[in-house]
C-alpha cells in the first residue's frame, strides 16, 4: 500500500495533479509508521507465524515490501522537496534493511528443506528482488543530487541498478519457463504477476534518474552515457512490452474465465506497476528525451488513480468489516 500510494503520488506531482499528490503524501506518513507498528506487534505476539511466514516460498517475498516501501516514501519526500535529512534517514534505513532481509531471505529459502516445485512456489512476489534494489537506486540517486560529496550515492546508485536488472535477468528466466512449459490456468493469474512489468518500469526509472544525472553532472565517465541510455531503453521497452500481455490475461481471468474480482492486499500489486509505468515513462520521456511519449504517462496516471481509489475502497471496507467482527465478538462475551 504504501509502495503503490508512493509511486501514485509522485507521478500526481509530475504530471500536473500537485494536490492530490500532496493528500497522498499525507496518507502515506500516517500508514508508513502504522503499518511498521502492527508489523512489530505481529512480531512480539506472534513471532512463531512470523519464523513460518518468512522462510515460505510464497508469503516470504512479501516482507521485502519492507525495504521497496522505505525507499520509496523516500523518494517521495524528496519529489516534494522535504528535508534532504529525511531522504538521507531514509536511504539509510531501506539499505539496512536490504542487507538483512534479502540475505535473509535467500539463506532461508537455500537451506529450507521442504522446497516447491515451479508451480506452486513461484510468483510475481520474488521480483520483489528487483523491486526493493531499485527502490534503493533511485532514492540513492535523489540523494546524490542534494549531498555535500555526491559521488559515493552515485556509484551506490549505479551498482543497485546494475544488480537489480540482473536480478531480473535470473528471475525472469524461471518465470518465463513457469508460463510457457508449467500448466497454467486463468485462476493461477494472481495479481502480484503484474510486478513482472513494475520490476522493468522501475529499473528502467532508475536508469532514467542516473542518466538525467550523468547529463548534468560530472560524475560519471562521458563514455558511460551511451550504456546508460541503452539499458534504460531496453528496461522502458521491456516493461512496455508486458503492459498488453498482463492485460490479456486480465480478461482471460476476469471475463472469460469469470473470476470475480474481490479486495486482497495483493491488489496493490497491481497499482503499484501502473504508477510506476507512469513515472517511469515521464522521466524517461525528459532523460531520452522523447517527447513524442508526453501522452503516455498522462493516461497511464489516470488509470493509477482509477486502480488507486479501487484498492483504498477495498482496505478501507475490510478493515471495517474486521473491526466491526472484533468488537462485535467482544460485545458477546
């Protein structure tokens, strides 16, 4: 949630939408502390499910939301020009947290004994790998440009986008072999597949952000523009070939199939991509520059906002109806 009303609020500030931009940078300070406190208090009250979730192929990439989430409220207070403390406090923290979950995660998931097969152990969530990495690239890059000595945030920018996009690289190979060799049905089309194009529209922000970097800065060698500039390219292209896949295969599980769609918290997995697309397209459009892809970003945000007030509608009844149960239930007895 607070990935996704992140990236929506940051395309909201770059594309012309300031105060709604500004309502969900309110949001997200009040849901970012809370969301780390029941965190905390799962962990203390129920640590056990907790030492269960996290060495689970499927609920365990969900806690590297943690680091991306970071990083990206991060950037966000940066892109509303707040204190470059707090993007400093920020980038901080979302490193350490990256050192300790994703070698974490990886230990647990190479020793566990008890390991699925493809189909049922693999989803979107593990490109939470790439997500989380450029998450910390771009917020290291918005650092760099307000930072006494820039260039250690801009070679530690440089190296997150680097590993991120060969993360994806091991990633996608498995989730290409899933798809196309490994029984699928439209049922199996569970919304986090939708981070296969958040992870490429991300890198390819990132690569975007350095690449505006370069061009106005010393920092990087002239002759690292031109990598630069093609593996942003590649990233943009990848995440925009995705875009109509992931929607056919929308319908073939909502229409064809008749699946109805019901509020989960993986909804946001589905907003957050399409905001970041949004981003992603407008700096890239600058950065290029590409001009011509103004028109992009436009409707890509509006439908971000659609996606966005859809899945906030959603948590907002869930959690009602929970409370209503909870207190109910205590009223009884």
């Amino acid at each position: 949630m607070v990935m996704a009303t992140g990236i929506v609020s940051i395309a909201a500030r770059l594309l012309g939408y300031p105060k709604i931009g500004w309502v969900l940078l309110a949001i997200n300070v009040g849901v970012y502390p809370l969301l780390w406190i029941i965190t905390l208090c799962r962990l203390v009250r129920y640590a056990h499910a907790v030492r269960v979730d996290f060495p689970d192929h499927q609920r365990g990439p969900g806690f590297l939301t943690l680091i991306a989430a970071t990083a990206v409220l991060g950037s966000q207070s940066s892109a509303y020009d707040m204190s470059p403390a707090v993007s400093l406090c920020l980038l901080v923290a979302s490193l350490v947290l990256w050192f300790l979950l994703i070698y974490a995660f990886m230990t647990a998931m190479t020793i566990s004994q008890r390991k699925p097969n493809l189909q049922t152990g693999l989803d979107g969530t593990w490109l939470l790998l790439v997500v989380a990495t450029e998450a910390c690239a771009i917020l290291a890059v918005a650092v760099a440009g307000t930072a006494t000595d820039p260039i250690p945030f801009a070679h530690l920018a440089l190296g997150l986008w680097l590993l991120g996009g060969l993360l994806y690289l091991m990633m996608i190979t498995l989730i290409f072999y899933r798809w196309c060799f490994v029984p699928m049905t439209p049922h199996d089309l569970t919304e986090p597949w939708w981070i296969t194009m958040g992870a490429m529209a991300i890198a390819a922000l990132a690569g975007s952000r350095l690449l505006l970097l370069a061009q106005t800065t010393t920092l990087f060698a002239h002759d690292l523009r031109p990598v630069l500039f093609t593996l942003t390219t590649a990233f943009w292209a990848m995440a925009t070939f995705w875009i109509p896949q992931l929607a056919i295969l929308f319908v073939a599980k909502h229409v064809v199939a008749r699946d109805p769609i019901r509020y989960s918290v993986a909804e946001w997995s589905v907003v957050f991509p399409i905001g970041m697309y949004a981003v992603a397209t407008h700096v890239y459009a600058v950065a290029a520059p590409a001009a011509y892809l103004d028109g992009v970003p436009r409707v890509a945000i509006l439908i971000a906002f659609a996606a966005w007030v859809l899945a906030f509608i959603g948590a907002v009844r869930v959690t009602v109806r929970v409370l209503a149960a909870i207190f109910s239930g205590r009223g009884k007895a």
